[in-house]
C-alpha cells in the first residue's frame, strides 16, 4: 500500500531545493575565501 501526496512531492523537491542552495552557499563563500 503505497500512496504519495502533494504534499510529500512538496516537501522532498523542497529538500532537494534547499540542500543545493546550501551547497552553493559552500561554493561561494569558499570561493570568497580563496580572493583574500
């Protein structure tokens, strides 16, 4: 018995969203790092 509301569909893209979100933020700061 499977089902898969909206809003689970929601939440998952959301978790998807913000983990690459995160990991630019990573990519930016570090980069910003390496200038000074």
């Amino acid at each position: 018995m499977y089902s898969s509301p909206p809003e689970n569909l929601r939440l998952s893209a959301w978790v998807k969203l913000k983990t690459l979100l995160s990991q630019l933020d990573i990519q930016v700061s570090n980069s910003n790092t390496e200038r000074c």
